[in-house]
C-alpha cells in the first residue's frame, strides 16, 4: 500500500521566509552603504554587520532544514520569525531606536506571522514586537546626524517612512498572495485526503459485504450441488440426452458460482488455500486471459504480450479479479471485439484494454473512477470501476480512461515492484 503523500505547506512557508530574509539582507545592505557614504551618517557597521551575517547564518541553516524530508512544524516557524523580529530590532536599536522610520518593518513581521502561524503564535510574536517597539522608545543609540540633516530632519523622516511602506506593501502583497497559493494547495490536499479515506472506508464497507454474502451463499449452492448430483443419478433424467446435457451445463454453471464464492473469501483473507503463488508477469497475464476467454466466450479478442520471462510477481485472485472488472465492461461496451495489450514501460505493467464501443461521455470521464458513476442505469452501477480505481491506487499504480477514433481505452499501469513484493497480496 502507498504512504499518503505529506503535507509540504511548512516547508513551502519556510522557504517564503528564507526569501524575504534574503530581500531584508539585501536591503539592509544597501540601506547601510546609502546612510553610511551617500548621507554621511556615521553608523556601528561591525555590530550591524554582525547582525546581517547572523541572518546569512540563519538562512543557510533554514535552507538545509527546508530541504529535509520531515514536514516543518508551526513551532520552527514562529522560532524563525521571533529571530527576525530580534535581528530587526537590533539594527533599530543601532540607528535610532523608534525614531527610525523603519521601525513599520515590524508590521511585516507581524503579517506574516498572522497568516503562517497558529492563533496562540501570531498573537505571541504580536505581543514581543509591541515590547520591541516600546522598548525602542528609550533604549537606541542615536545617530550623530551631520548639520545639513539635522536641519532637515522631518523631511528626512518623511522619506524614510514613504520608502519604508513602498517597501512593506509591495513585499506584503509578493509573499501573502504566494502564501495563500500554498494554503490553498494545503486545503486540496487534506480535501483529496479526506475523500480517499472515505472511499477505502466504503471499499471496506463492500468487503464485509461481499463476505457475508459468499457465506450465505454457501449453503445453497451446496445444497444445490447434492440435489443436482442426485438428479444424475436418477434413471428418467439420466436416459434423456438433452436434459442430461443441460444438467452438465447447469453443474458448470454451478461450479463456477462455487469458484467465484471461494474467490471473493480468498480476496478477504479468509481463505488463502496453500498461500502466495509466484509466477511471471507474462504468464500470469496469459493464463488471466485465458481463463476470462473460456468464461466470458468474447465474440473477437485480440491479446499482445509484450512482457518478458524475467518479470516475477506474485499471483493474487483480488487483482485478477480487479483486471476481470475491466475485461468485463470493456466486452458490455462492445460485444463483438476487445483487444488487450500488455507491456512494461520503466518499473511499470501497463495494460490496455480497447472496445469498439460507443465511448465514455464526457461527464464519465471527469467523474471517472467515482462510486455509483454510470451510464448503465441500474442498481450499483460503476462499482466495478470504483474498486478498480482504488485497488490499483493502494498498489501505486494509475487508471486512465480516454475515447479513442473508435470506441475507448482503459490503461492500468501497475508497479513492478509492488507485485514482486507481495504488497498486491491480499488487496
């Protein structure tokens, strides 16, 4: 069986927040060097730039951790973003303190933080950044401003709060929107989830079902079995040719209702005879087909093998009995010819199944798969390809449908290596 694949919205937030620091890295960099040589205002360039390499440290460390294979935890994001709140506030606390109009950074934070984190974190970082903020008021180094500046200071200041909300908007709105892309990638997620979990919970629902119904079966068709081996024996049956023939047909028929029940006990667990039977992708294909030719008596059916002898597999009945489900809609759809082709492709089996039927319409190939989709009109209609579906996902494998110039074509492509390795038995 397939592990659900994890659920990456962490790490894909993580690495958002690994770019924005990249962006406050830059733009404290340039901002130094324009304050530092172009404005003439002296500044504490070793502690500062102790800070920016803390954040290049910081980052690198982020993107090793981005990239491992556990999922990012709220946790390590509000760890992250108290960090950068910290190193914000120590550059603040270099130039200026509060007054420094760069000081709005914090909203940034505090955004972010309320769009990634959970509520008891969001409301926390908001909390340490007030702190931050009032603590700015009395403890900052001041900057020793030059007389042509301090002459012009609220002017000065203006343009420093307009670069600094240019700025904080327009990374706002690049990193929320891309946020909100993985959120709601977060929300199909657990909604595709969500909806395979109900639908195994619907096949094990079918299963119990299906095993009741062989043990009731049972009975009968043993009772039925004796009364008809009784009938053969009988002087006025047994001397009538015709009826002596139709009691062999019925005795046929009866067998393999016999064969099927044991089979669906099998497919549960309940029966497994002398346990897994390994054989070749080729020749259990060609007996599969066989044994469906003789029982389904197709009018025309062409089948290609194009496998090898060196594929092993183990032999399952729920997985032929699955490749059965497709043979048998493919022969309703199209009565007088269906064609198989089985290959291997990389690591895979892929078979396909062909009709000359009239072909899917558009709405059953969008709901392809799905329980109760049918065009048959009858009761539990499209339960076969349901179980197909999902059986074949379990295995990690595909089920594809598409019309063709004439007729359609299902495609199931199944992984070598889960049939090789047992995970097939016992489906």
């Amino acid at each position: 069986m397939t592990t659900p694949a994890r659920d990456t919205t962490g790490n894909k937030n993580l690495l958002l927040l690994i770019q924005l620091r990249w962006h406050a890295v830059v733009g404290q960099v340039v901002t130094i060097l324009i304050v530092e040589f172009w404005f003439r205002i002296p500044l504490p360039l070793l502690e500062m730039g102790s800070v920016l390499a803390f954040l290049v440290t910081l980052n690198l460390v982020s993107i090793w951790r981005q990239q491992s294979q556990e999922a990012v935890t709220n946790t390590e994001l509000f760890v992250e973003l108290l960090l950068d709140v910290a190193a914000l506030t120590v550059q603040l606390h270099l130039s200026g303190g509060a007054t420094n109009p760069f000081i709005s950074l914090y909203l940034l934070q505090v955004s972010l933080g309320a769009v990634l984190l959970e509520t008891w974190s969001a409301w926390t970082l908001a909390v340490v950044a007030s702190g931050c903020f009032v603590w700015l008021t009395s403890a900052f180094r001041p900057l020793a401003l030059p007389p042509g500046l301090a002459d012009n200071l609220f002017s000065l200041h203006i343009k420093g709060m307009f670069v600094c909300f240019v700025l904080a908007a327009g990374l706002l709105v690049f990193f929320i929107t891309r946020i909100s892309r993985n959120l709601r990638a977060r929300d199909a997620h657990l909604a595709d989830l969500r909806q395979k979990s109900a639908e195994e919970d619907h096949i094990v629902r079918m299963g119990l079902l299906a095993s009741g119904a062989a043990h009731e079966l049972g009975t009968p068709l043993a009772t039925l079995s004796v009364i008809l081996n009784d009938w053969r024996r009988m002087p006025s049956f047994g001397g009538d040719p015709d009826i002596a023939e139709e009691m062999a047909e019925m005795q046929s028929q009866l067998d393999r209702c016999k064969t099927i029940v044991s089979g669906i006990l099998m497919s549960s667990g309940e029966a497994r005879g002398e346990g897994t039977v390994r054989t070749t992708a080729g020749a259990f294909f060609d007996e599969l087909v066989a044994e469906w030719r003789v029982s389904r008596s197709p009018a025309t059916l062409e089948y290609s093998n194009g496998l090898g002898s060196g594929e092993a597999i183990i032999s399952d009945p729920a997985l032929k009995q699955v490749i059965f489900n497709v043979f048998d809609n493919a022969l309703e759809a199209s009565p007088d010819w269906v064609g198989v082709a089985v290959r291997r492709q990389a690591d895979e089996l892929i078979v396909d199944v062909r009709d000359a039927g009239p072909g899917f319409a558009e709405q059953m190939l969008a709901e392809f798969g799905k329980p109760y989709r049918s065009s048959k009109n009858r009761p539990g209609g499209g339960l076969g390809l349901f179980l197909v579906v999902n059986v074949v996902r379990k295995l990690g494998g595909r089920v594809l449908a598409r019309n063709e110039v004439k007729g359609a074509c299902v495609t199931l492509a199944l992984p070598l290596p889960a049939l090789s390795s047992g995970d097939a038995h016992g489906l």
